[in-house]
C-alpha cells in the first residue's frame, strides 16, 4: 500500500517561474499599449486629444473621427487595393514556396545545394538595393502605376521557399512513394499529402506574406507614381498627416490607423492556433 505524499513535498511555483510570468506579463501589456492607445485616442474628442496631462479614457467615446476619415480619403477603394495586393501576393507565395520547396526537400538534382545556397543569400539583401532593379523590370513590362506591377515581382519569397523546404523535409519519405505507387502525380501528392502535414508552416507563412505586403509603402509608392486610384489603405493614410494640425485631428489620424489595422488583425486571431503550432513544432524539430 503506497504511501500518501506529504503536503509540503508537492512543488510548488517558484520565485523564477513567478517573476519570468511578471516579465512575460510586462512585455504583453507593453506590445499592446500602443494599439490600445490609438484605438482609445479614436474615440477622444478633439479637446481630449489636445489634453496635457493626456486623458487615458475618453469621458464620451464617439466615432466622428471614423465619419469623417472616408471624407478625406477614398476608404473603400483603399481598402480594397490592400486587400487585393496582399491576397494575392500570399496566395502566390505559398504555391511558388510549397512546389519549390519541396523540390529542394525531396529531390536531388545537380547544383541543388548550391542553388538553395543561393536563395538564402538573397535573405540577406536589403530591400533598397533590389528597389531600381525591380523598378526597371517592372517597366519593361509595362505594368506600371498599375496594381499588377506591385503584385508580380513578389510573388516568390526566399524565407516562403526556405521556411517550407524545412517543415517538408520532415514528412515522411515513405508516405510520399506510396502515394507514387498508387498513381498519384507530383502536383496532387504536394497539395493533397504534403500539405495538410504542414498546415501550422503554411498558416504562419500566409500570417507573415500578408501582414508584410499590407503594411508595405516604399514599393507600392515607387510604382503607382501618383495614381491615386490604386493607392493602397497604407498610402491614403499618408494624406491624413496634413489634417493634424496641431493634435485638433489625432483623432482622424488615429481612426484611419485602426482601420488599416483591422484585417491583418483579424487574420492573425484566426491563424494564431496554427501559427503558435508552427513555432511548437520547430521547436520540437530543433
């Protein structure tokens, strides 16, 4: 008959895990102060904006700012050049990411290590110096001030391509020459076996793509070359600066900042589960 533990053998929280809980908690709640701030200070009036010391809670909370951001900018149609810029340039990163690699998981070709070293590299260059180049070409294709002349050029993505090559190596070999075995081509193995396996990559790779090309500026502002039409939300924005004179019309800047903030917001609330579960699982590979 085993004998009960004492009470005062059970663990219990030590002043380590206590105090890296306090930090985590510190940390948190400064990520998420400026995102609370910009939301609270939409809904200040202009007199609370404009308050010293500052009013943290707005006594009467109202959304004339957000009435009056649509006035000044094409909302809409900003909107929705930031939503067609970012789908589709995440939806042609996760295919281009997924076929290529898988090829560089699971085929040996000559020159393979080379070129995968290759891609890394290109890792490291920063976006300014790819800027002319990419500008010329874009050019000689005729797509600019056009929607198309954002899209195009970032529809492959070296992190994308190396970020899937790494979870497909770990799916099994065995799994994929059975599928072979029965008849199935490459293209139905990659999106029907490989895919579902790499689910929380896939996910955490759309979080990245879309949340980057929604908040992208410099690119999308060097090839619209003033067409207002096709601005997206992050360059309308811009427009709202010149209305902020001294702090009467915060309020306006920072209803239209909540606004662009909304949908990679909404995004990441759905893929957060997956997205954390990439990171477990990296984890757990490494």
């Amino acid at each position: 008959m085993s004998t009960p533990a004492h009470p005062l053998s059970r663990k219990r929280p030590s002043g380590r895990n206590a105090l890296l809980a306090t930090l985590m908690l510190l940390v948190a709640v400064a990520s998420a102060f400026p995102l609370a701030w910009m939301v609270l200070s939409s809904l200040k009036t202009p007199a609370e904006t404009m308050q010293v010391p500052p009013v943290w809670i707005p006594h009467a909370p109202t959304l004339e700012a957000y009435e009056k951001v649509a006035g000044v900018i094409n909302l809409g149609r900003s909107m929705w050049n930031s939503l067609v810029i970012a789908s589709v340039t995440t939806a042609g990163i996760l295919v281009t990411s997924m076929m290529a690699g898988y090829a560089f998981a699971k085929y040996s070709f000559p020159g393979r290590s080379l070129l995968f070293s290759l891609l890394i590299a290109t890792m490291f260059l920063p976006p300014i110096v790819t800027l002319i180049p990419l500008y010329r070409m874009v050019g000689s294709l005729g797509l600019n001030a056009s929607l198309a002349g954002i899209i195009v050029p970032n529809l492959a993505n070296a992190f994308g391509i190396f970020l899937m090559r790494q979870f497909i190596a770990g799916v099994p070999d065995d799994l994929i020459d059975a599928a072979r075995m029965d008849g199935a081509s490459e293209l139905l193995i990659l999106f029907k076996i490989v895919a579902p396996s790499v689910a929380p990559a896939i996910a955490a790779l759309a979080l990245f793509a879309f949340v980057y090309h929604w908040n992208s500026y410099l690119w999308p502002l060097t090839v619209l070359q003033g067409n207002a039409d096709a601005y997206p939300i992050v360059i309308s924005l811009s427009r709202l600066l010149s209305y902020n004179r001294g702090a009467v019309n915060t309020g306006l800047v920072m209803a239209g900042a909540t606004l662009a903030v909304l949908p990679p917001l909404v995004l990441f609330v759905f893929l957060q589960r997956f997205f954390v579960d990439s990171i477990v699982g990296s984890a757990i590979k490494g």
